[in-house]
DNA sequence: ACGTTTCAGTTAGAGGCTATCACTCAAGTT
DNA sequence: AACTTGAGTGATAGCCTCTAACTGAAACGT
C-alpha cells in the first residue's frame, strides 16, 4: 500500500480503475510484488555504497550495474537520486525511531541509560547511516513532511523517558540548578504552554531531552568523524560520562 | 618537449614562499604574483559555491566559468578537485585557529566565554565552513599533516584556556565531580602521561576543554543543520546554557 | 637584441554521472 | 486471441573530472 506509484511521468493512466478486484490488504498483484522487490534490492545495494563511499557518492548507475541492468531502469523505481536519497533518510530515521522505542519499551520504566546506549549501538553500527539523518545538511533539501514525523517521533520517546524520571533526581543532594533557575530554563518554561503541544512533559523533562539529545550527539558526531583519533582516550567512557551527567542533571 | 605533465602540484606549489628564486623575503617573480593570486580568486569562487549550494557541489568547471577562462586551464591551479576541497578545508582550520587565538588574546587571560562566544560567531558566519571541519567526513578521506597540526593548535589554545581557569571554579561550594571522581576522569588522568605530550595541561583542563568541544559542538552542528526549527526555542540560549555549565564545572 | 625556456590557457576527447525519450517485448488482463 | 501495462533497452543531451596535445606570450640567459 501506500506505495503511489512514482512514475508519474508519462503515461498517466491515472485513472484509476474503477474497481478492479483486489485492492485487498496483503494481496498484491505479482507485478506488485517484483516491484517492491526490486525497490528493496536497490535501498540495499544504495545503503553498501553509501556505508563504503559516503552518501555524496551514490551513484544510481553504479547501483543499476551492480544489479545487472542498465542505468535508466532504476527510473521506473525512483524518480531521481534526491527520491532514492530521501527514501534512505526516511529508512534511517524509522530505523532510529525503531530501535528507540524498542530500548525505551525493554528498559523497565523508562531509562534514559538504555536509550543512550541504543543511540550509540545504533550510530557504530552504521556511521554513514548516523550521518545521514545528523550529518552535513544539503543547503536546498528540506525533508517532507512524514520524515520530520519521524524525528518528533524519535523526540517523544526521548521526551517521554524524561518525563518518567524522578525530577531531581541525580546526585542525592541538591544540583544547583535543578529546573528553572538558568536563563535557559525559564526561556523554556516560557514556550512550554505554546510548544510541546501535544506532549504532556514538563519544562524540566524537554530541557533534559535537550540536553541530552545535543552532549550525545555531541560526542557521537566528533567520534565517527575520527576527530578523536590520535588522542588515545576510549570515547565510549567520555560518552559514558556526559550520559551520566545527564541523568544526574 | 616534455611540457607538461609533472603537473603541477606535485609537491609545494602552495606554498606562498619559498621563492625559486635567490630573492629574500617578500620579492616574487611577476609570475609567482600572479600565480597566488589566480590561486586566491579560485579559493574565493569556491567559498562562495560551498557557502550556496554545499562543499558536495563544488564543481571546477562552474568555477573556471565564473572566472572567464574554460574548465581545463583550473588544472594549472590545483591539481585536482580534492587539492582544492582539501586546500579549502586548511583554510578553514587556520581560520578557526586564528580566531580562537584572537579571542584567547583579546580576553583578559583566558576566558572559556570569549573562546565559546568567538567559536558561535565563526560557526554563524559561513555554517558550510564550519561542516568543511566538522560535517560528515568522507570515508576514504585522511587529512594531511599539517592540518591535522592546525586541528591540535586549536586543541592547544583550549587547552591552555582551561589551564589558566581555577580549577573548581564554579559555583561556590563543590561540584559533586570535581576532578578524578568520575570513570572518565581517571581515564583520563591514566593516560594524562602519555598523551598531552607538549602541553602540559592537568588532567582536569584536558577533561574540561573535551566537554567544552563536544558540548559546544553537539549544540551548534545541531543549530546549523536546521534540527532546531520548529521548535520554537532560542539556541543561542542553548549554547549559553552550555557553557555555563562547562565553566561551572 | 635574440634565442630559449617556461607556463597560462586553449580545444579535443575519454569516461562517468543524472536524466529523458522512444522503443521493444514479455507478462498480465479482458 | 487481442489488448494493455510496464520493465528494460539503447540513444541522446548535458553536466562533471581529468588528460593530452598544442598555441602563444611572458620571462630569462647570453
């Protein structure tokens, strides 16, 4: 389902039909089948090109060739790179908002721990993947709609583990600045009423989130890129560290 | 015969001095001017592009266009696209470098907030720059040497900043981890022998410039991807917050 | 002042890429 | 059996990087 058939182009038949038959849940036509088939072929072939060369190298030729056909053929399944592209965005997001939930549901309760150690597992698994949704932004693409949806998905899993965490609950005494005594936090307990609509976590749950979304990734980024090389500390232990910092935030 | 090939770039070439010639110091051949000045006015095309349309789009050809002469006659220049990305990238580190160094001055002592402030400012002012250091790496790509040399030059001034700060600065009493409490911070005070070698920066100032770059780095990279729209909040409160929290630290 | 060397810039071209078009031909449909 | 759909093809245009052979002028040595 869902797929809406991207070859606009020529040719639009559009129309549809009237009635014919199936249109049933699982049953596809054969036809359906092959194409969704070699849909996926080509996500996989795309995501060892990109795992081994970068995204910037993709090539749909190279990919078409690999696959035993001739370049313009992939045009029947993806209308231009930039849809392949945004398609392997939108894999890696649902992959990232899939492995999260997936962390969040087995902790018990809602551990912001498990989810950092998802987070990062799921980054070495793949660091082309990471930098795909977190990496260097392309100045004219803007991502659609249902991708954003991803992302605020991803969002409210980490939002909602903030939100089942004792509030101060850290280091047993008192931080010095548990919720809204920085400028910060009283900027964010202003946008609270108007933002995070739909999200019933409070001021002191999102500025967590954000924290923890920005050190986390802080330390990922500069890791897969390599800018720790050559400094001979293990990364996973400063990670381990801002985690903790979090927490006891 | 024999003209060409041995191309160009081989070796030096960049260079500003050295001058094949007995001269002294500033003196250059006529050719040797115009030469690093044709080199300069491809250097700013270039930023110009990257700046539009990504460093991935940089294209020689567009840029020869631009200039009036045709594709081929860049070759003369750079000995390829990847000198001049890579040439580009030296250009940003030494930026930033000078930056840092002129913030570091200009601050009475040495100041985490100058340094912060003056790192924000350079981000701001040509975002694809600052992804040209810190954006998605290229998978086979390793940078030279001397920018490499650069990298740690920054590194040094950061490091030399967070030597210069008393060190349980913060906020009056005691931070629950001031020094060597956490895991990380006795990671790093194992190896504070081995590495660090030339700066001689305790411990605690190498774990502290570490959080000032990854956390000042998770929260801008995030900023200028575009991460934060729609979210209604300010980041440059973010990054304030931050910092503050680094220096408190 | 006159060769000689050096080098900027040119055109031509190989090879790769994205993408479009017209076409073939087999698989599904009626 | 006739018809319709669509997967795959080759040809083509236009962009790119980069190489090769050549032209012509500026710089240099004597």
């Amino acid at each position: 389902m869902a797929d809406t058939d991207t070859d606009a182009g020529s040719t639009d038949t559009g129309g549809t039909d009237t009635g014919s038959t199936d249109a049933g849940a699982g049953a596809k036509t054969p036809r359906e089948r092959y194409r969704t088939q070699v849909r996926a072929e080509i996500k996989e072939r795309a995501w060892e090109q990109i795992a081994t060369a970068g995204a910037s190298a993709l090539s749909l030729n190279a990919i078409a060739k690999r696959m035993g056909m001739s370049g313009p053929a992939l045009y029947r399944y993806y209308a231009g790179r930039d849809e392949l592209i945004t398609e392997l965005i939108r894999d890696a997001y649902r992959s990232l908002a899939d492995t999260f939930r997936a962390a969040s549901a087995s902790a018990s309760g809602a551990d912001l721990a498990a989810l950092a150690h998802a987070l990062r597992g799921w980054a070495l698994e793949d660091p082309q993947r990471y930098f795909l949704i977190y990496g260097t932004p392309v100045p004219g693409y803007h991502a659609p709609d249902d991708v954003t949806a991803i992302a605020s998905e991803i969002m409210a899993t980490l939002l909602d583990a903030c939100a089942a965490m004792p509030s101060g609950s850290g280091s047993g005494g008192d931080s010095p600045e548990t919720s809204t005594a920085t400028e910060f936090g009283a900027h964010i307990e202003d946008l609270g009423r108007q933002w995070a609509a739909g999200h019933p976590a409070p001021p002191a749950a999102l500025q967590r989130a954000l924290t923890f979304w920005t050190r986390l990734h802080g330390v990922l980024s500069l890791e897969l890129a390599g800018h720790f090389t050559g400094m001979g500390f293990d990364p996973a232990l400063l990670f381990a560290a801002e985690l903790d910092d979090v927490r006891a935030r």
